[in-house]
C-alpha cells in the first residue's frame, strides 16, 4: 500500500521492465504524479509530482511507444495533452503537444502497429480517435457515431486495437469495439 492517495482512478503500464503508476494528486492543483512498483519486494518507488496539472476526478493514461513512456491528460482547460516521461527531469514531461480537441472526461492512449492513438469522448459525448506516427503530430480526428457517458479506454491484443466505452444510447452498456 502505497502512501499516496488519487483523486481518480490510477493508470498502470510496464516500462522497461519497471511497473508504473500515474495518477492525479489531491493536492489544489491536481497535479499529475508518476511512481514504480516493484513487484519482487512489493514496494513503490519515490512519487514524481510533474509540473503539469489536470481537472478533480479526471486522472492520467499511460502508453509505452517507440520505447518511450507517455502521458496523456485532460488539462485544467479541458484541452487534451500528451506528453514523454523523460527519467532525466522526470518531474517535467517532455515533447508536450496540446491539441486542439477538448474533453470533459479524461484521454485514453495506447500504442499499437507503429502508431500511438489517443481516443476520446468528445464535448458532444461522442467517440473520437487521433492517431500520431511520431508523437508529436496527430493525424485527423476520426469522430464515431456513437455516444459515451464516461472516458473510454483503448487496448492493443490479439492483433487489434480494441476501444471500450459506456454507450448512453444502448442503456448505459459497456461496448467493446
């Protein structure tokens, strides 16, 4: 048991062998915050309180692509970011972009095939999909026609992207696509 305390739900990601965790501090700011787990002595690593923030109850997604650790958040003005964990000034996030897409719900990200996609549920509740070959440039926005009550998550296996949200027009269901 860790000595920190989330104000939204932890992301977890294996990094170099490593075990991370990422989430938003209750400090008044909400800062985003980075640690290891060891899972051999089952212990945790020093917090790292990065510089940027996010919003009450909206925590951090975590991706490991072309061997690096990214972050993906929801900024104080609901603009999506993503920036590289950089180990040699772990408390600022390298490469930062701030796009121009705005969320009332915490980003998800995940690498697959040789891309990083971050997906989304819009201001109008609807899904959104960006993808980026280099992490610094996201192509066009791919806007899906269903609607979500919640972040959505996204996860590379079996050879596929796979997305998961909460449809609002299908009684609340939880939708994998």
């Amino acid at each position: 048991v860790s000595t920190q305390q989330a104000d939204a739900a932890p992301a977890l990601i294996t990094f170099n062998g490593t075990l991370y965790v990422g989430w938003t501090g209750r400090n008044s700011g909400h800062n985003l915050n980075l640690m290891t787990y060891n899972t051999a002595n089952q212990s945790f690593g020093t917090a790292q309180k990065l510089t940027d923030t996010t919003l009450l109850g909206s925590g951090p997604s975590l991706a490991v692509f072309n061997g690096n650790l990214y972050v993906a958040w929801r900024g104080t003005d609901n603009r999506l970011n993503v920036g590289r964990y950089n180990p040699a000034d772990p408390t600022h996030l390298a490469n930062k972009v701030t796009l121009r897409e705005y969320s009332p719900n915490a980003p998800s990200i995940a690498a697959w095939n040789g891309s990083l996609y971050l997906s989304w549920r819009g201001m109008d509740g609807h899904l959104n999909l960006l993808s980026s070959t280099d992490a610094s440039s996201f192509g066009s926005k791919v806007t899906y026609g269903v609607v979500g009550g919640t972040s959505p998550s996204l996860v590379a296996a079996s050879g596929y992207l796979f997305v998961s949200w909460d449809d609002v027009r299908a009684s609340s269901s939880i939708v994998v696509g």
